[in-house]
C-alpha cells in the first residue's frame, strides 16, 4: 500500500490532495453512475468494500496501516453516496471529500509524530503514551474522534447524510451499514 511505504509527508499529500481529486472525479462522472444495471453491481461491490475493509482494520497492528485502511472505508461511502442520486447527497459527498481531507493529514501527523518519538507504529508497543505525553495523547485522540465524526465535529453531519441516503437506495444495506459503524467504533477505540 502506498499510504504505509511513503514517508508522513507523502502520506499526507496521497490522503489530503491525491484521494480527493478522484472524489471530485467521482462527483463529475456521477450522471453516468445513475444506470440502473451499473449502479446495482457497483452498490453491492462497495458494499462488500466498505464491511470488509472496516474488518480488515480492526486486526491491523501497524498504526500507520490502520489510518490508510480507515481511510479507504471512508472513501468507499463516497460514491455509495453518489448513487443515491439526490442533491443533498452530492453536498453529502462534498462535505465527507472536506472533512476527511483535514483529518486524514492530521491522523498522518500524528503517525509520524509517533514513530519520531518511539521508532516504531506498532499499537501494542505504544501502550503507555498517556503517561509520557499527555497533551499529544490528547491531540491524538481528538484527531481519532474527529475522524470517526461524533457530534461535536462538523464531519457528523456528512455521516448522518451517508447513513440516510444510502438506506434510501436499499433497505437492506442497513446490516452493512452496521457492521460498518461497529467494527469502525472497535478499531478507533483500539
């Protein structure tokens, strides 16, 4: 994977600039997506994408790989988001290509931060940070919560408006959907 072999700056650039151009790509081609046949098949790929990638971050061990991977889960809803076809959901879309835009480079800081700081991005040999640097354990978490969006960041509203209109293509994405919001809440907390 790119994200886990570029130095924290090319991380930054491939994640803050390089993902959201084809996000932007994604928003120009989008009338093409709204066939009735091509928008089904691709629907029940990103689907498949979106559960599994979530799963496969909940067993990384490398904290660097853990961000790349969240943030392709987050780039998987943006076209799930497009095929709904509505003109909220495109300002749904925006919204998320922004917000994961700011947090994305900032999760890749802190990664970087890290591995100056101890030499190594594997989770279990980090434990204990609070101890030694509070004040950045704090800016870590922040940047964590930020990209999980919970209420207090703007990036909640983009994922309220993911969750209402992909279940407005499908009812039955909603056990995907789950899946996605529970194994995502396991590996941030992780």
């Amino acid at each position: 994977m790119a994200h886990v072999e570029a130095p924290t700056f090319g991380s930054m650039i491939l994640a803050g600039i390089l993902l959201k151009l084809g996000g932007v790509g994604l928003l120009r081609i989008s009338p093409i997506l709204s066939l009735s046949l091509l928008s089904t098949l691709v629907l029940s790929y990103l689907i498949f994408g979106l559960a599994f990638v979530t799963l496969i971050c909940c067993f990384q061990s490398d904290l660097k790989r853990l961000v790349a991977y969240s943030s392709v889960s987050h780039m998987i809803s943006i076209p799930i988001l497009l095929l709904s076809n509505y003109t909220l959901a495109f300002k749904g879309a925006t919204m998320l290509i922004f917000f994961h835009g700011l947090s994305s480079p900032l999760l890749f800081i802190c990664v970087g931060a890290i591995y100056s700081m101890y030499s190594t991005r594997q989770l279990i040999l980090i434990r204990g940070m609070v101890l030694i640097s509070p004040l950045f354990t704090l800016i870590l978490i922040l940047s964590f919560v930020f990209t999980i969006s919970t209420p207090p960041f703007p990036s909640y509203l983009s994922e309220i408006l993911f969750i209402v209109f992909s279940y407005s293509l499908t009812p039955y994405i909603i056990i995907p959907l789950l899946l996605f919001t529970f194994f995502s809440l396991v590996y941030n907390l992780n």
